[in-house]
C-alpha cells in the first residue's frame, strides 16, 4: 500500500479539484467543531497525503502532526511545512502503530479524511486503527473521518469515469480518467486505476497510477467507530450523497 502512494506522491495535486489545494475547508469544519482560541489545541491529520490540509491548520495557529503511511507523502509534507514556514511534527506510520508515535489523551483532534480509511485491507485492521486513533485522543477528543458512498457508488460496478472539467495544472489541462474495478464481494480487494492527461495545446503527457482499496458500508463504518468508544456526534449520510463524514466524541 505505501508503494502505490509514495509513487502517487509527486502527482497528488492532479487528483484533487481546486478548491481542496487551500485546505481551507478543513480549517473551517475543524474551527466549527473544536475553535482554538487559546491556540493550544492539538490536531493529528492521520492521512496526510502531501500535506495540504495540515500545513493550513498550523497557518490558523493549531497545533499539528501529520501522518502517513507513505514515506514520499511524508517528505512532501514536510516539505510544504518549510515552505510555508509552519511547524507540522510528520510520522510515517500505518494507523494501527500510532501509539508509538503519540501520547496516550494527548490529542484533541484526529481527521482521516480523503476516503483514506478504505485502504486498511482488513475488517481486524480497521478496528486496530480506531482503537490506536481513539488511545490518543482525550477524553471528549474528536475523530473526524469521511468516505465516499460506497453503497451508492459499488452497485454501478466496473466502469470507466471522466471528470467533468479540467483542472489547471502545471501549465496545463488536466483531464482525468478513472477505471474502477468493483468485484462481487465486499471483502474483495477493489482497485482504481487512474490516469491523468495533461494537455498543452497540441501536446498530451499522461500519467498514471493505480490505487487498491477495501470498502465497507456506511453503517458499518458508523457501527465500528462507536464500538471503537465513540459516540456519534454528527453523521451527514443520505442514500444519495457522494461523500459522508462521520464525527465522533471519545466516551
């Protein structure tokens, strides 16, 4: 799983839309939940990818370590850090090992965001990483974790997706094509194979990667989190929604 992102690393911006290269939409669904008025308040993005969002918490003046199980990710985000001069404490861990990293209730915030919790490949592993996450939050800590809707998007099956626009990049249009690979059983190893076309004027560089990943359904992604020690807090799915984010308070 680390090799498959640290060779994404160097083309993470071609994934994402516009207005998630600021990370001022985490900043502001953070302040909503946990404000940093004392400025001490302590914040673990767990899924860091390059940084985007961690390097713009530390901006609005919280306290942030990052992590990712990705090496390249990890060197990107430290990077950035440098760049924007902030101070961001960055790891390279899977989620099961945080406590090796992290004081037990030292945090007050964890986000795993950027449907990055598919990519435990286990229902065991999944319990064993929001067992860590949940170790080094305090009490009334806060986990904030989305996903696409698989329980919308599986049903469709295999199939190729195009965006819908391009996105400027490197002085170029980028167009980016997705092939989804959906087999039968949940469980299954399911697989995104994506490729990027960059177009500058007559002239086309494409780039590609692929991704595996291991879905679950809303419910049981709700119910793992509360078994974890949880509650609920806030919980935005519909049967129509793209993407849901889950919150939720250690008891």
């Amino acid at each position: 799983m680390a090799v498959e992102f640290d060779q994404l690393a160097e083309d993470y911006d071609l994934l994402l839309p516009d207005d998630a290269l600021t990370g001022q939409g985490v900043v502001q669904t953070v302040r909503a939940l946990m404000p940093n008025d004392n400025g001490l308040i302590r914040v673990l993005d767990c899924a860091s990818g390059v940084g985007i969002d961690a390097v713009a918490l530390a901006a609005a003046g919280y306290k942030v370590a990052a992590s990712d199980i990705s090496p390249k990710m990890v060197e990107a985000t430290r990077h950035r850090a440098a760049s924007k001069g902030v101070e961001v404490d960055v790891v390279a861990t899977p989620w099961r090992r945080l406590r090796e990293h992290f004081s037990e209730s030292s945090l007050d915030v964890v986000l795993c965001l950027g449907n990055s919790f598919v990519h435990c490949p286990t229902t065991q592993e999944k319990v064993e990483s929001l067992a860590s996450m949940r170790a080094i939050l305090r009490p009334g800590g806060l986990l904030i974790i989305d996903s696409r809707n698989w329980d919308l998007l599986r049903p469709m099956g295999s199939r190729f997706a195009v965006s819908d626009r391009t996105v400027r990049r490197r002085g170029s249009d980028c167009i980016t094509v997705r092939s989804w690979s959906i087999p039968t059983a949940w469980s299954d190893r399911h697989d995104v194979s994506m490729m990027f076309l960059l177009v500058d004027g007559d002239h086309v560089t494409t780039k590609h990667h692929k991704v595996s990943f291991y879905p679950i359904p809303h419910r049981t992604l709700a119910d793992l989190v509360v078994e974890a020690g949880f509650d609920i807090l806030a919980d935005d799915f519909t049967p129509e929604c793209e993407w849901y984010t889950v919150t939720g308070r250690v008891r």
